[in-house]
C-alpha cells in the first residue's frame, strides 16, 4: 500500500483549522523570538504577517479560503476589544485626576496626528483623494475606513495606512519616547495610543497595565474624536 503524501498534504493545508493554526503559531514564534532578542524589527504583528503571507503563497491558498478559516478570530477581536474597559477601570482614579492634561493631549495630539499627515501628503503632492484616504491613518482599521469613505477616500487603502501607521509606532514610539525623556506610563501610554491605536496599545500593555490603560483610553477617545470631528472638519474646508 502506497501512502498518498499529495492527499494527507491537501488535507492539513485545506483543514478548517490551518488558518488558525498558522496565524497563532506566527504570532507565537515570533512574539517569543522579540522577547529574547529585544529586536525593534522583530515587530509580532509585522513579522508574524509575512510569515502567514509566505505560507499561504508557499501553499497556493487564495486568500479567501484563509479568511474563512479564521472567522472565528475576527469574532473574538469584539471580546477582545471590550476587555480593554478592565484596565481603564482598574486605573480609573487616575484618569480621573488626570481629566485635563487628557483632554488636551487628546486635543494638541489628535490635531497634530492628523494634520501632519495631511501636511506631509500634500507637501509630497499627493491627490485629494489619498490626502483623505491618509487622514485617519491614526485610529482603527474600522473606524478609518468608515471615516475615509465619508470624506473622499478610499477605505481599502485607509486600512492599509492603518497598518503601516500602528507597525511603524510600534517599532519606533517607544524608543523615542526613552530618548526623550518620557518615561511616565501615562504619558507613553497616550502617545502609543493616539498615534499607533490597537498595535500600539498591545506594545504599552507589554510595558504596564496602567500604561496599556491609557493607551487604550487614548486609542478610544482618539477614534470617536476622528470619527465626529474629521468629516466635519473637512465639510468646512472643502
């Protein structure tokens, strides 16, 4: 009897559980690997993304039969997102004695975020269209797309400005914030959170708890800022 190896193999890489499978095994290689070495590049969300990018190219798996696969961690990113409220209200006196340096970091913060990308953008000369696909780089992926569509853009590619976005101040954000000087949790927290949203507050929850607390208070205030102020603002512009 001849063992059919092309079967069993067509049958691991179609399992309904091999999306999964590869997307937790990424992330968990990789996250173990940064915690050794420390290394910037070795960013989770980043690495572990070529790496799932690569095995799904080295097994000839549409993309659409990997996002079926995996349906059910996008279900769990809802759950995910409501326990961010633990740490906010483990932290909550602390917030509330922090109301007003909040309120204008959110303010000074969530004008510089945006604006600076629209600045640079037009300054590089880039279209109407992708200076409004670029302006709510900084919140999440949703919430960008939904913002972009109402002013112009293009959803798909705000998606991707997102992800760029959260990689980049992921990688980078916290060790600027050393070299600066700025080492209260509070602080790092807010700024990993305003301008790299959920990648970012993952990075301020490896810090702290009270850091990732306000990182994601920060990343929550920050898109519902967006997602009201942005399409008015530029209402009034255009």
């Amino acid at each position: 009897m001849i063992f059919d190896w092309h079967g069993a193999w067509a049958s691991v890489i179609h399992h309904p559980l091999f999306g999964i499978g590869i997307t937790l095994g990424a992330y968990q290689l990789v996250l173990a690997a940064f915690e050794k070495t420390r290394w910037i590049f070795l960013q989770p969300v980043l690495v572990s993304m070529l790496l799932v990018i690569g095995v799904l190219v080295g097994c000839g798996l549409t993309y659409a039969e990997y996002r079926k696969s995996t349906e059910i961690l996008s279900i769990l990113l809802g759950p995910a997102t409501v326990a961010l409220a633990v740490p906010l209200y483990l932290n909550l006196r602390r917030i509330r004695q922090l109301f007003w340096p909040i309120f204008t970091t959110l303010v000074i913060g969530g004008v510089v975020a945006t604006g600076m990308g629209v600045l640079l953008g037009w300054w590089f000369g880039a279209e109407h269209m992708i200076l409004m696909t670029m302006a709510p780089k900084s919140v999440t992926s949703p919430i960008a797309m939904l913002v972009a569509e109402q002013i112009g853009g293009v959803a798909a590619l705000a998606a991707v400005f997102v992800l760029i976005t959260g990689v980049i101040g992921a990688i980078f954000g916290p060790s600027l914030l050393t070299r600066f000087g700025v080492h209260s949790p509070e602080a790092r927290g807010m700024a990993l959170g305003m301008t790299a949203h959920a990648v970012g507050t993952a990075v301020a929850m490896q810090e702290s708890e009270e850091c990732g607390a306000f990182a994601a208070l920060a990343m929550s205030l920050m898109g519902v800022a967006t997602a009201v102020f942005l399409p008015l603002a530029v209402s009034m512009v255009v």
